[in-house]
C-alpha cells in the first residue's frame, strides 16, 4: 500500500492500524528550532481521543504521544520528527463476524477488490483512529507556524449535524468548547444533544458538516494551477475518513450567486487592502488574499451500526450484518480537531514553499 505521504516540503506520512500494537506519523520537514513537547503536542490529542462523553465511541484510549527523534533539548533539530501512539484498549473479538462479511458503507470490500487481504479488526488503516497521528503532526505544525507566522489562528466547529444546521445570525465561537459537540451555537447544541441521543439509542448514525478558518493567513500562499491552496487544502480535508464533499468559501451556493454578487469588492484601507465580503473564503486563483480563509466539509454518517443491514460474504454469498463494538453515532464530531490539524499542515507546507520560491511577497500595493 503506497500513497500515505502528503505535503511538498513539510511531508507526513502516517502508519499503523485501528488495532495494531501503535499508529504514528513521520513528519519530515519541519524547520529547526521550533520549541515542542510531548505536553504540548497531547493538549490537541485530548481534544481528539475517544471515549470523553456519552456521544462519542466509549473505546478508552489515552492517546498518549511520544516523541522518538528530531527534538533535542524541546526544540526540533529540522531532522524528520517520529511521533507513536500505543493502542491499549483494543477488542478486536468485537469484529470476528465481519472476517468473512463486508459492511456496508465501509472500505472493507474496495481493500479486498485491490488488494486481496484486508485487516477486518476495526477496519485497519481505513479506521477514523488513523486520524490520530494527523493531529499529532497538526499539533508540531501549529508549532512550527507560531515561530514563523504567529498571528495565523486556526478555529474548527460543527454548523450542521444531520438536518439541524446552526442560526448563522448567533455564532458564537466562545461557545465551541463549551459543549460536546464544537458548536459555536448553544441552543442548537442542547438540539443536537437531544437529536443524537435518540439516534444512539435506536442503533443508527448521522452525518455532520465542519467548519474551519484560519485568521492571519498573510496573501501570497499559493500558486497558480497545479499548486493551489485551495486544491490542497480540498485534498487533506476529503482525505480525512468519512469525509464525502469538501467546500472552499461560498462554495456551491456560489453557483447561485450572480457574478456581481459574488465578486468580493476592494478598497484601499491604512494597511493595504481591504474587501467588502469573502465568498472567495479568502483564496484567488489559489493564492491566498489575506482575509480569513474558510473551508468546509461534510461527513457522512457513521457506517458501523446496530441496524440489520443487507450484505454479501467474500464467497458472494447473500447474507445480514450487524456491526457491533464501540463506535461514534456522529463520527463527524471527532474530525473537528482532525480538520484543523489538516489545515495546520497545508498552510505551514505552503508558508515554506512560499518563502523558499520568492522569499516573501513582491508585489506591492500603495
């Protein structure tokens, strides 16, 4: 299996399985001399992990980081960074019916078709858990961009779960870590928790759709093309498990919009720049404009539940399936963190890329 590598100059590549002895990410790349830690990397983990309240998979998982190269003396040496994470709380028996069955909804019957063996113990790599080691180098990006671009604020969370969207018109994001379920709303959150309470009792799911902006972003990230922001920034979020439809901006309403309502209007303001809204989510022709840069992605519901599904077994055989264990009724409640990690990643990636092709912007306005 190849393709487990993203990034141009800050690469990660991820490794292990749901139910393997540890996962992991080898980060190459990141810059010398950035101050990090194992306490500062775990801080973006513990808003991952599994098992913090009764809406989330109750699979206990500490998802303790440990830092085993490219950081001396809390600093990081510019050498490829490798970061474990031990799996304690497997039960893998949960998954011995399904050896021979493929669950709908799941990667189980694509790995097969290519590959002709697949690990059926919590899915193997196609596992939400694979997202762990992603947040962990999300954790060493955000690092690295505090040093070299520290007004960049990176801010994920939930306006949608299932039916129920968020009232726009009352977002509060000092909201966001006041729930369950990184709401920026506080009524919508009491909806959402009666909503996915009687989902969870009845044995199904529900999808969710997450937002994350990055403020501070300086213009300039980008390239024209093959090199856009936007297309990477589209890539690492429809990579992330469960991920089906990922927008940049206005996104498909812009197709809507009348072309004099969609052009973000300019003006000069004291300090360069200035528009009149951001449909663009803040990237033109794959260059970043400045403005707050905003992306969107929608997770489908989870496909592990206690509802019969219809089915067929590797012999072709017709049969039903129940999938049980320990898993999310909203799995897109967990991929906010993971989200925002993948967004650290990209813009740190093209912050490099950026500074080692023209050194800084160029062109100047005023």
């Amino acid at each position: 299996m190849s393709m487990n590598t993203f990034g141009h100059l800050f690469r990660v590549t991820t490794w292990g399985e749901s139910h393997g002895p540890a996962l992991g990410a080898t980060v190459d790349g990141c810059p010398p001399g950035v101050p990090v830690d194992e306490a500062m990397l775990q801080s973006w983990l513990d808003k991952r992990k599994p098992g913090q309240n009764k809406f989330t998979t109750q699979r206990r998982e500490p998802d303790a980081v440990r830092i085993l190269s490219g950081v001396f003396e809390g600093q990081t040496t510019g050498t490829p960074v490798q970061l474990m994470i031990e799996n304690t709380d497997q039960r893998s028996k949960d998954y011995g019916e399904i050896a021979e069955k493929f669950r709908p909804g799941h990667a189980d019957i694509t790995y097969w078709q290519k590959y002709g063996i697949r690990d059926y113990r919590g899915g193997g790599r196609s596992s939400a858990r694979e997202t762990a080691a992603r947040v962990a180098a999300g954790g060493l990006a955000r690092a690295a961009l505090a040093e070299l671009a520290p007004g960049i604020e990176i801010t994920g969370y939930m306006v949608q779960m299932g039916p129920h969207g968020i009232d726009r018109a009352r977002v509060d994001l000092a909201e966001v870590g006041r729930n369950p379920f990184w709401c920026p709303n506080a009524e919508a959150a009491e909806t959402w928790a009666e909503y996915l309470g009687e989902l969870r009792k009845s044995g199904d799911s529900v999808g969710a759709v997450i937002e994350v902006t990055a403020r501070g972003v300086p213009a300039g990230l980008g390239a024209p093309i093959y090199g856009k922001l936007d297309t990477d920034l589209a890539a690492a979020a429809m990579s992330i498990n469960a991920v089906k439809a990922v927008e940049i901006g206005e996104g498909m309403a812009a197709a809507a919009l009348r072309g004099s309502e969609n052009a973000d209007e300019i003006r000069m303001g004291p300090d360069g720049p200035v528009y009149n809204s951001n449909h663009a989510g803040g990237i033109l022709g794959g260059i970043s404009t400045g403005q707050e840069i905003v992306l969107r992605f929608a997770v489908k519901p989870t496909s592990s539940i206690l509802t019969p599904r219809h089915t067929i077994t590797k012999s072709g055989e017709d049969t039903e399936i129940v999938t049980k264990g320990r898993h999310d009724p909203c799995v897109g409640i967990r991929a906010v963190p993971v989200g925002e990690a993948m967004v650290a990643c990209v813009l740190l990636d093209h912050l490099l890329l950026h500074r080692g092709q023209t050194g800084g912007n160029r062109g100047v306005i005023g």
